[in-house]
C-alpha cells in the first residue's frame, strides 16, 4: 500500500457519494427519500410526486402561490442539479483517491482537488435546497397545509460534512510516505 495516510479520505469521500446518490435519486423516482413532504406530495431533486422527472419544475397548485412558481423559485429548482453533479465528482474523487491509496501521490492530490470542487458544488446545493424548501414549506403552512423537511436535506448535510472530513484527511494524505519499504535480505 503506498500511503495509509489517504484511505481515511478515501473512505469519507466514499460516504459522501453514496449519500449524495441516494438523496439524487428522490421523489419522483424514489418517493421514501424526498427534500419535502406536503398534503401527501414528495418533492425530489428531479420533481415531485406523480411528475416525470426533469430538471426544473413548478411547485403544484395546493402548495403553491403566484410568488413561490415565479421565474427565480424555478431557477433555484434547475439549480438542484447540483446534487447529482456533486455526487459524480465524489464518485470521481474516489476513483483518484483509489490511485493514490495504492500507487502514486498524484492520485491523492488529485482526490483533494476534486474533492474541494464536490465539496463546493454541495455546499451551494445545500444551501439553495434548503432555502427553497424552507420558503415552500412556510407557505404551504400559511395555506393550512402540513408541511416537513424530508430526509434528503440531512443526507445532503451528512454528505456536506463527510466531504469536508474527507478533503482535510485528503489533504493531509498528501503528506504521508509513499516509499516502498525495502526488506533486508
């Protein structure tokens, strides 16, 4: 093994993919996992239920006002795509982080790198999801609709918080020793 010191990050990096899959993959095409949940609709990255997925869409009309389907609150629903892009560049991060865990530093330094980008790529998925589904949730509540966060905004914080774990020990793996130990024969 070259460096021990990369395997911690590889592992968080790992974590962070897996989770930002399963949150990609919520309501329409997974309705257990969602961003929100309201008078029985499931919101997802890629719509709601009962819609084909797609990038971008309105909120329905029981939840919904004039103010939350205007033009910036549709923006911020194609700007959910994030999530999914940052769970490529996990999946990649691990790819590199694999090179470097057994056969060159480049591999770890370039697992840091990429991990730096998912990390920011979650960090503004993050933030926006929970803006909007904070804002669409306060307005379904003022209609007399129950309303909650799902599941998907914490599997994104975890993912958030295993990445930062899994740049700085990325970071730090770029450090260790790398030599092949000689025996003494």
């Amino acid at each position: 093994m070259a460096a021990g010191a990369a395997i911690p990050g590889l592992f968080f990096v790992f974590a962070a993919m897996v989770l930002l899959i399963i949150a990609s993959v919520s309501s329409p095409t997974w309705n257990s996992v969602s961003f929100l949940d309201a008078d029985g609709i499931h919101f997802g990255v890629f719509g709601y239920t009962g819609t084909q997925t797609h990038v971008g869409w309105y909120f329905p009309d029981p939840i919904a006002d004039s103010k939350l389907n205007d033009g910036l609150f549709h923006n911020v629903t194609r700007a959910l795509i994030l999530i999914p892009i940052a769970a490529g560049l996990s999946g990649l991060a691990f790819l590199f982080g694999l090179c470097g865990a057994g056969y060159h530093r480049a591999g770890t330094v370039f697992m840091s790198l990429v991990s730096a980008l998912a990390l920011l790529a979650t960090l503004i998925g993050w933030v926006l999801e929970m803006v909007l589904f904070g804002i669409a949730r306060d307005h379904a509540r003022n209609r007399g609709i129950d309303a909650t966060f799902g599941n998907a905004n914490w599997l994104v914080l975890g993912a958030l918080v295993a990445l930062i774990v899994g740049f700085i020990c990325a970071t730090c793996g770029i450090f260790g020793s790398y030599r092949a130990r000689r025996s003494a024969y």
